[in-house]
C-alpha cells in the first residue's frame, strides 16, 4: 500500500512540474504555425513523390535484369 501513496505523490509532483514548465512554452502565432505545417506538408510531398520515383525505376531496372 506504501508503494502505491509513493507512486500517487510523485504523479502528483511531475504533474505539478510538467504544468510549471508549459506556463514558460512561448507558443508561436496560428499564422506562423499554419505557414510551417504547409512548409512542412509540401516538403513531405516532395519528398514522397521523389521516392516513388526512384522505386518505381529501380523496380523497373531490376525487372529487366532479372
């Protein structure tokens, strides 16, 4: 039963500090957080679209030598 009051106060104390540590987050403007996950979706396009590519011209390559 010890272990478990223990386990329930050391919950209780990183909750406590995890909540004192997000009041210092400095969380950036809607704007600013839309222009980078657009940023970040087209370079993830980019990225997926160029790996197909390449797999697709390996595949073919392969398929002609075997």
């Amino acid at each position: 039963m010890a272990g478990v009051i223990e386990y329930i106060e050391q919950s209780r104390t990183f909750l406590g500090e995890v909540s004192t540590e997000l009041r210092k987050v400095v969380w950036p403007p809607r704007k600013e957080t839309l222009a980078f996950t657009w940023v970040v979706l087209i370079v993830v396009a980019f990225v997926a679209v160029y790996l197909g590519l390449v797999d697709f011209l390996l595949s073919m390559a392969l398929g002609l030598v075997f």
